[in-house]
C-alpha cells in the first residue's frame, strides 16, 4: 500500500512540476537577450508565476511540498544557467560585460529571496549565478582564475566546456589567455582526484541533460489545485495507515 500510494505521490509531484515549467518556458525563453538586459519584465512575470503556483502548493503536506520546492528551486536555476551555457549572448565591451554581471547578480538575489521564503533547503545553489558573474566582470586574468577556482571548488560537476562557455560570453578574451584559464580548471580538477559527486548536488551536470520530463498522464482537465488536493489526500491516507 505503501509503495503504490508513494509511486503516485512521486507521479503527482512531477506532474505539478511539468505544469508549472511548461507556463515558465516562454518567460525562460527570453532570458539572457539583448532585450532582457534592458527590461527585467520577462524575468519579474517568472518569479511571479513561481511564487502563484506555490500558493496554491503550500496546501500540500510537508514531505511532498518540501520535494516539489528543492526540485523546483535547482531546475529554476538550471533554466536560468542554461542559455548563459549555450552562448545565448556575447559581449562587445567592458560596460556591456558590467551591465551583464549587474543583471545577472540581481536576478540572482530575486531568486534566493523567493525560493527562501518558499522554505527551500537547497541555499547551495545560491552562489553558482554570482560565481558566474564575477568570471564575466573581472578584468584581470589573475582574478577571473581564482573566481574559476572558487566556482570549481564550490561545483566540482562543473567542466571545462562550462567555463569555456562563459568565457565565450566575455567577448574579449584571446585564445592563449582562455586556455590558461582552462588550464588552472583543469588543475584543480586533477587536484581534487575527480571524486563523484552526490546526484543530490550536481548542478552544471543537469545543465548537459535534456529537460524532458515523462510522468503518469492525467486527464486534460487536472489542475494543480486538484492535484495538491490529490497529494494531500494521499498523504493523509498514508499517515493513518502508517
């Protein structure tokens, strides 16, 4: 009984997150543009729809609610990682790579206050956008490798592929320089023995995988309300039968 009612549990969740990075994905979409680096309207309208949907979560009990927040709190900032990864935008002079890392550092600071006042516990990924855009400001190539040092410390699933990208982002930085940054990546992970990290801490790896989600297919008509109804039901049974 357990086990079915925990299957369902699990399916419910997924299904509430699909929903909800499905009405996220246009707002996504448009992060991380030349137009996004203007107005902050797209981002503001995503954490808006974050934080309506989890009204309507917080009805959950606390053992599924506490899983759907930490998932969702990582896949927002996978999202969000993920265009800067892709070399979605390039910059073309120093106030630019400024304007980039002043966004992006904002943004950052909006997402670790809603995600706290949602009673997230996942706060490890607060620091990954600032690492990222310290590494897009800082001028000097004996800064930008200690910031690389400081992410690959605090990441160690971040790769050479992943630095080299957001080098790509400076603009300016010329191919003896990049690969003597890559090389100090590239040290520190030979110095730390390439030890596994736990799948519950990878970040940067999540960023590489596709984001298709597959869960239990309900009817046209469900809702997030009447799954949150569904989960607490569910949990209340479990409780009894416990």
């Amino acid at each position: 009984m357990m086990g079915a009612l925990d299957k369902v549990e699990r399916r419910g969740i997924c299904l509430l997150m699909e929903k909800l990075f499905n009405e996220l994905k246009p707002h996504f979409a448009k992060l991380l543009r030349k137009k996004w680096l203007q107005s902050s309207e797209s981002f503001e309208v995503a954490v808006a729809t974050i934080r309506e949907h989890f009204n309507q979560f917080h009805k959950m009990k606390t053992p599924p609610y506490q899983t759907l927040v930490d998932g969702a709190h990582r896949r927002v900032v996978t999202e969000y990682l993920r265009p800067l990864m892709h070399g979605r935008v390039s910059c073309t002079s120093q106030e630019m790579r400024d304007r980039l890392a002043v966004r992006l550092k904002e943004d950052s600071a909006k997402l670790q206050e809603l995600f706290r006042g949602l009673q997230s516990t996942m706060d490890w990924l607060d620091p990954a956008i600032d690492h990222l855009a310290e590494i897009i400001a800082l001028k000097e190539t004996t800064s930008i490798q200690m910031e690389v040092g400081v992410l690959v410390s605090s990441y160690p699933d971040v790769c050479k592929h992943h630095i080299s990208a957001v080098l790509d982002v400076r603009g300016d930085l010329s191919s003896s320089t990049k690969h003597l940054i890559l090389e100090c990546q590239q040290e520190l992970d030979t110095q730390d023995g390439g030890s596994t990290l736990a799948r519950d801490r990878a970040l940067f790896a999540e960023i590489d995988e596709a984001t298709t989600i597959r869960c239990m297919r309900f009817t046209g008509t469900s809702t997030p309300g009447c799954l949150v109804q569904c989960l607490r039901s569910l949990h209340q049974r479990a409780t009894r039968s416990s």
